[in-house]
C-alpha cells in the first residue's frame, strides 16, 4: 500500500504541474447529493444497516485536448451504519460479528483520486456530455468497542482503506459566462483488488462547474 500512495502522491503532483501549465483551461466543481456505500454488510439477525447518506465531491481539473483533459478530486460518501442489540448478528466478507453492547457502529468513506474526462459536445447549445475514469485512495475510518473480540476482523472489513478504480458520468449546462450546472453520477470501487468494480460506492449529485 504504501508504494501505491507514493506513486499516487507522485502522480497528483505531476497533474497539478500540468494544470499550471494549462491555466486557460481549468476548471472546478463542487457538487453535493446523495451517497450511497457497498461494504460487503449482510443482516444474519436483525441489526439495522444503512448504507445510504448524502455526500460531496470537488474536483479540480484542465482540459487538454478538444475532447478531453485530466482531473483532481477529493470526496466524502458520508457515514454507514449498523445499528443491534445485545447478541445481534452481522457478516461481512462472510466474517460473523456480534454486538456485545447496544448500540450503533458506523465508518465514513472519504478519498481522493486522479483520472482522465472525456467530452462530448450537444447538438444543444450549452450542453456537454462528458464520462471519466481514473484511480482513487479511499479510507474508511472509525472504531468501536461494541462487538465481541472487535478487534478480529472487523477493523480489516469494516474500518479499512484501499487503492481502487472509478468512474462517471454527466452533463453540464452554462447558465451564465463561466458558471456551468452540473449533473452527475460517480462509481467508486472499494474492493481493494486494484481491477473491477466488485464493491461500489457511489454519489448521485447536483452541483457546480466554473471555468477559470
């Protein structure tokens, strides 16, 4: 893992490198929606999970070529949750764990990534279709004291971090000279394999583009 970040961390500096070089052609989103985390969670008793949240996404990017560019983007999934009594039950990655205490555990889903847009123009002015791909480290943080032997298992599954694929799409629509609306959906892969999309996260969004 830590070679993944080194080169991750290498390639972000690259990227805002070429953005500087690329001034006339930046760009920056902020978008909010709702969220919604694949943590492999499966009820075997009666406990409460709630993988659905509202998150957001800003993303700095350049465009490069007519019809496409590079991107930088950080993002926040919001929480998931697994609320049981004392004895409830829970599977993750076929892994049991039981509550020892009532109560509820929950992680929230945070990262960042670099990756490649492509554009696609509209036969409708002021509409831009675009998708995108590229690579992200995510983290999945918290803690908690209210299973038995919590520490087994549970801080590997529930509580961990990754390098993984995403991907998206979208439109923009210009309102006014340089503000743009933005619609979108955003995939994220958190299965820690490095190839496929076997555990999705993912962020359905309203926001804003401004071109620089």
């Amino acid at each position: 893992m830590n070679k993944f970040r080194k080169v991750f961390i290498f390639t972000i500096l690259f990227l805002f490198y070429s953005l500087n070089l690329n001034a006339d052609g930046l760009y920056a989103i902020a978008k909010y929606g709702l969220s919604s985390s694949d943590n492999s969670v499966k009820n075997n008793g009666s406990p409460s999970i709630d993988n659905d949240s509202e998150g957001f996404m800003v993303t700095l990017g350049t465009q490069l070529g007519t019809n496409w560019g590079t991107e930088v983007m950080y993002y926040d999934l919001g929480e998931t949750s697994i609320t049981g009594n004392i004895g409830d039950s829970f599977k993750i990655d076929e892994a049991s764990f039981v509550f020892d205490t009532k109560g509820t555990i929950k992680n929230n889903t945070t990262g960042y990534g670099t990756g490649i847009r492509f554009i696609s123009s509209s036969d409708t002015e002021g509409f831009e279709f675009y998708g995108k791909t590229g690579v992200h480290v995510w983290d999945k943080s918290g803690s908690t004291t209210l299973l038995y032997h919590a520490d087994n298992g549970v801080n590997s599954r529930f509580y961990n971090d990754g390098v993984d694929l995403y991907f998206g799409f979208g439109f923009n629509y210009n309102l006014y000279s340089s503000l743009v609306l933005n619609v979108s959906y955003d995939a994220l892969d958190f299965s820690d394999t490095g190839l496929g999309f076997s555990q999705i996260g993912s962020l359905i969004s309203l926001g804003l583009k401004f071109d620089f």
